[in-house]
C-alpha cells in the first residue's frame, strides 16, 4: 500500500500565531523549501527548521535555479560547488526528495544528455530521490528526458490533476497546480476526490503530494481530512450564498465589473450544501452585466439570483437577507 504524504510548497503564507512552521507540521506532512530556488540560505537558518518539526516531518528541497537554468547542469566546477551546498541544505533538513525543474527553453538534444549524464556521474546523490519536473517541453525534448530519468532511476514529478508519471517509480512526487481557464486554481471536492483515486493506483512505496497555489493551504488540509473521513469539509461557515458572499468578501477589489469578478473571483470554491461545493464562476456568470460600485449593490445583485434555477436538484437553501 502506498504511503501517501500530503503537504503544500513551503510555510511562508502559513498566517498564525507563534511559529508558522512550528503549526505547519503539526497539520501537515511534508512541505516544499520553495526558497532554496532562488538563493542559498544559511545552513545554520536551515538546521532551525530541522528542530522546530516532529521527527517524521519531512521536507522536499527544490534545486536552486543555478544549476537549472544558468549552469544547465554542464559538468563544469561552479555547477558542481553549487550542488555540493545542495547536498549540504538536503542533509541539514534531512531531506529524501531534490525537485528539478526544468528550463522551458532547454533543448534536450543528445549532447544535453551527454551532459546530464556526466554530471550525475560525478555528482554524490547522497541518498537522494531525484524529483523532475518536465516543464513545458517540446514533444521530443520530453521523450529524450523521461528516457533519461528512467535510466538513471529518477521519479517522473507531475501533477496528478493532469497527468500520470510516464513510468513506476519506487517514490513517486505530484506538484499540484490543477488545470484550469483562470491564472489561478483552487480545487473542487470532485477533483480532490479524482487525485485521490489516482494516488491509490500509483504503484510506489510511497508518494508527496505537494498543493501549490493561493488556496494550497485549503486544498491540502480538505484533501488530508477526505481520506481520513472520507467525506469533504465545508470551505466557509456559511452554505448557499451566504458562503459565496463570504468568499467574495476575503479581497474583491471595488469598483468592479462583471467581466472582472468571473476573471478574480469565478475560480474559487463556495459551499452550496454542507455536502456539496461549487464554482463562484456560475453564480457571477449570472449577474447583470453592468459595473459595480459597491460591495452592497453587489450583494443586492447576488440575492435577487435563483440559485434553484442555477445548481438544479439543490437540496438546501441558505437565508436569503
């Protein structure tokens, strides 16, 4: 049976009191050091996240872009000093997963993959699971890397939501953005629910789902309690659309128009019932097209709608004011 470890990319947004880290681990399983992306942090500040988290707490590093996108993991001394200080910031947190990501613009020509392969003939993995994310390449840019991975025993990191590694790996690793019409993604219980089937078919020893986005905080503690209850939480204290009202409160920006809600505001989830969710998308489709001065004309607007006629087969109102 696969051991499923459910988190999100990195703590810094994590809002509490006391130490967010410290909270963070206490839900969570695992969490994605996002920053070592984009600088080395001080291998002292690394150890202190090391002590402020449970034993079995486990943290995925991602490689630093150094390697990925400047020194495109030539073979060459400077690549080679920085992944040593990579090695040094996975041993200090105890890490078993390194994320890579590749350049969207990197040819994998087979000269490339004469370099990787020097490279990793010479780099000291440590132990390390090596997680590559493929980015957005080129047909057979893509077919020369997975062939790559393969051979060389790397996970295939993908998002489930999408798409299913291209071969078995004993670790498997989801990135997990969704696949949606807007910039930004939260997930519905459906896709939640879709995620999860895919995780129990995945035949590894063990696999991180790590949520990624505005709302991955949500998306993973909802995913966390499904498979432990097997049923959804709400995402508001309120149902119908009360609980949409409730979500549109959080940071609408006003004056506004309708083309703008659906665009900021249609891709966030709302409880219709205590059992069952839904997009703002449909309900903002519905409005008046015409501009909006104020959050009171807005809910004006939003009460006069018929959420029966929108979401059929609704089995329970909320109050309308």
């Amino acid at each position: 049976m696969t051991k499923i470890l459910i988190g999100t990319g990195g703590w810094a947004y994590f809002r509490v009191s006391g130490d967010p880290l410290r909270t963070y681990s206490g839900i969570y399983d695992m969490a994605e050091v996002n920053s070592t992306f984009y600088g080395f942090p001080g291998l002292s500040i690394v150890q202190s996240w090391r002590e402020r988290v449970p034993d079995e707490f486990e943290f995925a590093v991602r490689c630093h872009q150094n390697l990925t996108h400047r020194h495109r993991f030539q073979p060459i001394d400077p690549a080679f000093k920085d992944w040593d200080y990579m090695m040094k910031v996975c041993r200090s947190l105890s890490s078993k997963i390194l994320i890579i990501n590749t350049p969207p613009n990197l040819q994998m020509l087979p000269e490339k993959i004469e370099d990787l392969n020097n490279f990793f003939s010479s780099a000291d993995l440590h132990g390390l699971c090596l997680a590559w994310d493929l980015g957005t390449q080129e047909k057979e840019d893509r077919k020369r890397l997975i062939a790559f991975l393969q051979d060389r025993g790397f996970i295939h990191c993908v998002d489930l939501s999408v798409e299913e590694p291209a071969f078995k790996s004993e670790t498997a690793y989801s990135r997990l953005f969704g696949r949606s019409e807007f910039t930004v993604h939260q997930f519905s219980d459906e896709e939640l629910a879709d995620i999860n089937r895919r995780a129990e078919s995945i035949e590894s020893k063990k696999l991180y789902l790590s949520y990624q986005g505005i709302k991955m905080y949500k998306d993973a503690i909802r995913m966390k309690i499904y498979r432990e209850t097997g049923r959804f939480p709400p995402v508001t204290r309120s149902k119908g659309l009360d609980s949409a009202i409730e979500v549109l409160r959080e940071d609408i920006k006003l004056p506004t128009t309708k083309t703008s809600l659906v665009q900021d505001q249609g891709w966030k989830i709302f409880d219709l019932t205590e059992e069952k969710r839904d997009r703002l998308q449909k309900i903002l489709e519905a409005l008046p097209d015409k501009p909006y001065h104020n959050f009171r004309e807005l809910i004006a607007e939003l009460r006069r709608l018929n959420l029966n006629l929108l979401f059929p087969g609704k089995s329970e109102e909320s109050p309308t004011k």
